[in-house]
C-alpha cells in the first residue's frame, strides 16, 4: 500500500515538474524570438513567468529527490558503518529533515501564503500568494517524502544513493 502511494506520487510530481520545465523552457523560447526579431514586441510577462514556472519545477523536482536519494551527500562515515547503525542513522537522519520541512511548512503556510495574498505580481497582476505557495508544495512534499522514506527504513527496505527504491 505504501508502496503503492509512493510510486504514484512519483509519478505525479514527475507530470507536474516536466510540465513546468517545458513552460518555463517555452517561455524562454518566446523571450528569445521576440527580442532576436526588431519588428515583434518584447512581452514584459516573460521573464517573471519563467521564473515562477522555474520556482515550481525546483519544488516538484524536490520531492522526487528525496525518493531517488538523489541529494549531494558525503557517505565516507556511513560507508564504515555496520548495516543496523547506518539504517539507524537514516533514520534519524530522514527524521530530523522531516521535522525541519513540517516546521517551515507550517511558517511558510501562515507567513508568505495568507499574508502576502493582497500582493500581486509586476508584469502579470496575479495575486503573489500562488508564487509563494510554491515553497508550502516544496516543504509539504519534502515533509511527506521524508515521512515515506522514514516507513520504507522502518520496513527493512535498502535505499542506495541515487535510485529509488
């Protein structure tokens, strides 16, 4: 069942971060064209657009990170470790990164996605609490995928640096 969830979760973050690599990567595409060609109007939209369509990549592509272990990590102290100690350390290792994103959940939660919502963007005019709520999907998803990770160790699962389970 857990596992289950997890993979449909990759799966869903991985629709959702290619979907917004391919508009910011359009996006781009448009700026390029309308600022090599004299005659076309250089849209003032794209540039803020593809920076919120980078910032929401960043945070799906997290998420999937965090399952496929992906993350920059210096394993010479774990490599020495017996086999008990070292799921040991993971887990209190995923535990303590758990509890960091649950608590920046909750402050970017109540600071930038409700009291932010009377402000709106330069060159788009759209109200900055979507752009903010990026970074609650960041930290939720983090906070879940932590959690997954933390059942996975619990069950006996091996997590390898760099592949999913």
């Amino acid at each position: 069942m857990v596992q289950s969830i997890a993979k449909a979760l990759d799966r869903l973050f991985t629709v959702f971060a290619c979907v917004f690599v391919c508009a910011f990567c359009a996006t781009v595409i448009i700026q390029i064209v309308c600022r090599s060609i004299p005659f076309l109007p250089i849209p003032s939209w794209t540039e803020e657009l593809a920076r919120y369509c980078f910032i929401y990549a960043v945070s799906c592509a997290a998420a999937l990170a965090v399952r496929a272990n992906a993350f920059v990590a210096v394993d010479i102290l774990t490599s020495l470790m017996p086999q008990r100690a070292k799921r040991f350390y993971n887990i209190v290792l995923n535990g303590a990164l758990c509890a960091f994103a649950v608590f920046f959940e909750a402050k970017c939660a109540v600071r930038f996605a409700s009291l932010r919502a009377r402000m709106v963007s330069t060159a788009m005019e759209i109200p900055m609490q979507w752009v903010y709520s990026a970074l609650v999907i960041l930290f939720g998803m983090l906070s879940l995928m932590y959690a997954l990770e933390i059942i996975f160790l619990l069950r006996g699962a091996e997590t390898e640096e760099g592949g999913a389970l």
